[in-house]
C-alpha cells in the first residue's frame, strides 16, 4: 500500500504547482478573457494592488470615476446586447451595486460562502460565473478607448478622409467619379465610415485573440462601390496613382480580395489585346471585353482574421496607415502662458514662472501613423451585402453569439442554456429586457443601400463642406 502524505505541499514544494492558464496568458499565447476564472491571491489588499497595477487606483478619484463607468457600461453590455433575445438568462440584482474589489474577488472564488449542498454549491458557481463574465467585457471596454480616440479623433479622421474628398468628384448631374490624372473611374456609390459606438468596438474586440483596442484597424474607414468588378482594379489603381493610398504603409496581413482573381484576370487582359492586335476586336470592343471579366478567387471565400464575414461578402479590402502629424496641444499652451508671463510679470517671479512653464521635454508636434481601412466592391456585390446570407443584421447575429459564448461559458453551462441560435432560447421578437415571449424567426427584410449598417455613411459633400469651413 502506497504511503500517502495529508494535507498541502511543504514550503520547499509548493512553488513548483504552476497556475497554467495565466502562464498560458503570458508566454502560450492564450488571451486572459480566456481563462476559466480569476486567478488572484487572498485578501481585499492583493486585490487593490492588482488593480492598481492594472491602471486603477481606487484611492485616486479620477481612477475609481473611470473604473465605475466601465462597469456601468460592461453591465449595459451584457444585458443590452449579449442577453437579447435569450429567455430566462437575467444578470443577478447584486452584480449591479457590488464594489470592483468584491467583484474581483468573486471572481477569484474568494470570499463567497457555501454550505456543502448542491443547491450552495450550485449558486456559489453560478456568482463566480457572472463575476467572471462581466469582468470580461470590463477588461475589453477599458482597452476600447485610447488617448488619440478620444482626444484626436475628429482631427485624425479630417487628415485622412480629406485626401479623398479631393479625389472622388461631382459632375453637373450629380454622378460621381474617381478622378485620376490618367483615367476616371465612374463610381455608383461613396461611402465614410462613422464613429464606432462603445458597444460595437467592444463587441468587435471580443472577437479579437489578443482582446486590445489596437487590433482594430476600422475606426476610420471608405467605401467605394463600382459598376463592376474591373471597375474596383481601376479604383485601386486611381488611390495609388494620386497618392491618396501609400501602398509602402498598407498593412500586408489586412489585405484580402474576394471579388476578382487576379491571375485570371492577367490572362484574360492578354487574350483580349491580342485579339485586338490580330483585328478580331476594335478598340471599344476589347474595352468592353476587358470589363465583362467577373471571376471570383476560387477558394478564399472566408478569412481567417473575420470568420463572421459571410462567404458571399465578395470586396477588396485593406488597411492602409496614414502619417499624422499636428501641433501638440500642451506645447502650445505652454508658448502661450510664457507670452502671457512676459508681458506681465518680471525679475525672479518671471524667472520662476518661465521655469514652471518650460517647454524642455515637451515636442512641439505629436506624429504617428493611423490605420484606417479601404474597401471597394461592385454593385453586384454591394446589393448581395444587403439582403440575404450577406446581410449585416446576420453577420451582427454570429459576432454576439460567438461573444455570448466567449464572455459566459460558464454562466450558460450551468444555467443549462443550449445552443443560444435554437428555438428554444431565442425570442426574435422586440427587445423587451431578455424575456421574449416569441420564437418566431426574424423577417429577412431588403435593407436600403443607405440602411445597410455595414458602413454608415457621411456624403462627399459633408466632408467637403467641413473641409472648406477649417481655416
């Protein structure tokens, strides 16, 4: 019979019982929403400091203001967006008042009580679960909004949309066109990405591995919809050409084309000349010719980098990154209080008040390159994006399930809910707080070209307006 020692490991043996999951986190590759829960050491205090640590430190005001906003936020989340439509699945009363030390500790498994019983144990878990989970959405909102975001956006957005707005031209009868020095490029439509609302980044962060605000190429982004899929090679061709894209700063791993194979197309181009140079076409005849190309890549319809895209979401798309460069606010306003200094004070006070007020250290224009992201489509393509496989409103359905999933695992796990796209669990009817009475399946209703949600759009005109207003 084997000798068996009770009771925990000795000090000398006790280090060497890893936590896997966060070194996973750290060094495997695995995203900290990831985990099955917290790991935290014991006490209020190693709480504190490791939310300290994080970037919050509930004894400075600001902090403990910014930090109960994200709750609030996280917890209009998950009952706003991951909740609709799933019956009998309610965010418990106590997640909505409890303190992030507490909530934090729930999570760890610290501090809740039990008896023993199933039906303790049962509900002990289940408050693990939810602490856990909305920690989750928390850890994603805080990574939502950066410094340039918030401070920069409007500034950053004009810089790159303006390039643009003096490419993309208006004739007398209102039909626009990609204006290049070698060719114009008729367009049907022109599209600007608007601002992102917080819910959605969030939710389009939690697709995301890495789980930061950084993954996310599309704050800023256009639309170019073409008559057809040649069209959209010309309309690559005309930004390049006219320098509104750098093709040295797009980002090589965002780049993805579903809407014409290139190769082919190569070919067929050939063929067409040589048709041409043998008389068996005139010149308009092999334009034309040229144009009626429209073969799909074979193979590519989906992408690893947005498994949601349906496969009938046929565009060009990629991230380009744009050179920003402006006057950094606090230097400014630093030239500007020495000028006001000058002229009113002097001797020692001046000499003090010109040391508290130099600019040593502070450059006086902040620059950095900004992603945005480029799409362009034919109408063909365009038109498939709002109704059908395609739509919006279905890629939205399988970006919530896949974070519902993600966020609440557990949470769904004991509550017994099964597949959240069944029947079963799902009311299709008006948002009325997560206890739907219908299962009726959602109406496929055709979407507006304006409506599709896929790109809110802002018109040239717009632009052009705000752009003429700067000084």
């Amino acid at each position: 019979m084997a000798f068996v020692r009770p009771g925990p490991l000795p000090p000398l043996l006790a280090p060497y019982v890893f936590s896997w999951e966060t070194m996973h986190t750290i060094i495997g590759g695995r995203s900290a929403i990831d985990l099955s829960h917290l790991r935290l050491g014991d006490g209020e205090d190693e709480a504190y400091r490791f939310l300290a640590r994080y970037g919050y430190d509930l004894k400075i005001p600001s902090h403990a203001a910014d930090l109960e906003r994200i709750r609030v936020e996280a917890l209009g989340f998950v009952r706003g967006v991951l909740l609709t439509g799933l019956r009998g699945v309610v965010v418990p009363e106590e997640l909505d008042t409890m303190p992030v030390l507490d909530l934090l500790r729930t999570a760890a498994g610290e501090g809740l009580a039990h008896d023993g019983s199933e039906e303790s144990l049962a509900a002990y878990k289940l408050q693990m679960a939810w602490a856990c989970a909305l920690l989750r959405v928390m850890h994603t909102m805080a990574h939502a909004v950066n410094y340039f975001q918030t401070n920069f956006y409007r500034e950053i957005r004009d810089r790159i949309l303006n390039r643009f707005v003096e490419q993309v031209r208006t004739r007398q009868d209102g039909s626009q066109y990609l204006h290049c020095a070698s060719f114009d490029v008729p367009l049907v439509r022109f599209e600007v990405k608007e601002t992102k609302p917080l819910r959605s980044i969030t939710l389009k962060l939690l697709q995301k591995q890495e789980n930061v605000a950084y993954d996310m190429f599309d704050h800023i982004g256009v639309r170019i919809i073409v008559q057809r899929p040649v069209d959209a090679l010309f309309a690559v061709r005309a930004l390049r050409e006219e320098h509104t894209i750098m093709y040295p700063n797009v980002k090589p791993t965002r780049s993805r084309n579903t809407l014409i194979d290139l190769s082919a197309y190569d070919a067929h181009v050939r063929i067409c000349l040589q048709k041409f140079q043998r008389g068996e076409l005139d010149e308009r005849g092999t334009v034309e010719a040229i144009h009626a190309f429209d073969r799909k890549p074979e193979g590519r319809e989906q992408v690893e980098w947005n498994p949601y895209s349906s496969d009938k979401y046929r565009s060009i798309q990629f991230t380009c990154r744009q050179m920003i460069r402006f006057d950094n606010p606090l230097f400014v306003r630093l030239r500007d209080a020495q000028l006001v200094a000058r002229k009113h004070m002097r001797g020692e006070k001046l000499a003090e008040m010109l040391t508290a007020l130099s600019t040593q250290g502070v450059e006086p224009e902040i620059q950095f390159f900004f992603p945005y992201e480029v799409q362009v489509m034919d109408i063909a393509s365009y038109q498939q994006a709002t109704v059908g496989r395609a739509s919006y409103s279905e890629y939205k359905e399988r970006q919530i399930d896949s974070a519902r999933r993600r966020v609440m695992p557990r949470v769904l796990e004991l509550l017994g809910v099964g597949d959240p796209s069944g029947e079963d669990e799902i009311d299709n009817g008006p948002d009325n707080g997560g206890h739907g009475t219908s299962n009726r399946p959602i109406p496929l209703k055709r979407r507006l070209f304006a409506e599709t949600g896929l790109l809110p759009q802002a018109t040239v005109d717009e632009l052009r307006a705000r752009h003429l207003e700067r000084p």
